[in-house]
C-alpha cells in the first residue's frame, strides 16, 4: 500500500470544520512562485500547477527508471497547497486577485534530496517537452499555527477566517502572518469535478502567544 500523507498526517491534511491549534513541522517542497489571478485561464498560476505536477510525477515514478532514489518508498502526490499574500493588505483581499503574490508547492518525502529534485526537473522538462526550470526545492518550517477545513468557495473563506480569528483570540494567541509566515492553504477537492459549494480547503495561518515578541 502505497504511503498517503493525508492518511499518515490527518492533523495536518484532515482537520475538522472547527479551528484547532497545530504546530507544523519542517518539510520539503517542490514550489514555484508568481503573481497575478490564479482564476487567469492560461495564466501564469495554472502553468505553474503545471510544472509542479509534472516534476512530483518524475519523482513518484522514478522507481520505474534507471534513477535510483535511496530510501525509495511508492507514496500518493500530496495535495497542492498554496502560500499567499499581497503587498500592503494584512491577511487576504479576497475581492482583488490581480494582486495576490503566491508560492504553489507540493509536499515532498523526506528521502528526496536537491539532487534527486534536480534530476527531476530536467527529466520533466525533456518528458513533458514543457520548461521546468521555474520549480524551486525549498524548505518550509511553519511552527505554531491555527487552521480549520473550510468547506465552500474560496470567495467564503473570510468566514472561516474570522471563526479562526475568534478562536485565537479566546485561546490567548494572535496572529503572526508576516512576509515570511504566510496564508496558507490545502486543496482536498478537484475544482473541476466538484461543485464550488463542496470544496474541502484547509486553512492555516501563523499565530504566537499574546505578549511574545520574536527576533
């Protein structure tokens, strides 16, 4: 049976529809970066969905190639997350999507390494005959956060949002989103074949305790 990350880790990929206080661990990411409406029929967000899918299918794969990688096991894609924000707006302005910046990424393995992440993104770009070079591996440690499932339109999210603010606010936390601690979100549904009312989203925002100051 193949590893499923949304089985393995359900506090992270599996909440429920009422805000919980989590801390995420480090991991590795494929990513590739953009700006602009992710809604843009072939917009730079969906060729970036692209490339993200063609190089976590390269590495799921590999194990039918002549590329080793160690510590191999067959393992399900994660599902796509995205990282958002827009320059001067605190939190997100769902009514102007031409200003979101964003970092699409996908989760990867542990056992996966820059170098295999590289091998990948040039066998991809050969394969799939599409320009890969844009896929970034980074790492992502978001500590202490607040999410919830939300389920619904991305437009409905600033309901959950604030019920994820209340939250906080009860529990003696505030948030903590900055230019380095993101909105983040988890797609659960395929948009094309699930109605806009039934979509499964996780969201996630940094938070810390009241008072504390970081460096």
């Amino acid at each position: 049976m193949a590893f499923d990350f949304k089985k393995e880790y359900k506090d992270f990929y599996m909440p429920k529809n009422k805000p919980m206080i989590v801390t995420v661990p480090r991991a590795n990411y494929i990513a590739v970066r953009g700006q602009g409406d992710p809604n843009e029929e072939g917009g730079d967000y969906q060729k970036a969905i692209s490339v993200l899918y063609a190089v976590a299918y390269t590495l799921k794969m590999s194990y039918k190639t002549n590329y080793k990688i160690e510590g191999f096991f067959e393992y399900v894609v994660p599902p796509l997350e995205g990282f958002w924000w827009q320059d001067g707006i605190e939190g997100i302005d769902y009514d102007d999507k031409s200003t979101f910046n964003w970092i699409s990424v996908i989760r990867l393995p542990d056992f996966i390494t820059k170098k295999d992440f590289e091998w990948a993104v040039e066998t991809a770009s050969i394969k799939k005959k599409m320009d890969c070079s844009c896929a970034e591996f980074i790492t992502i440690d978001e500590g202490l956060c607040v999410q919830m499932m939300h389920i619904g339109s991305f437009d409905d999210e600033p309901a959950s949002v604030a019920l994820m603010n209340k939250y906080i606010e009860e529990n003696g936390y505030i948030n903590d989103l900055t230019k380095e601690r993101l909105h983040h979100e988890i797609y659960l549904s395929d948009a094309r074949r699930v109605a806009p009312e039934k979509w499964k989203t996780v969201i996630r925002h940094p938070i810390k305790k009241k008072g504390v100051k970081y460096e």
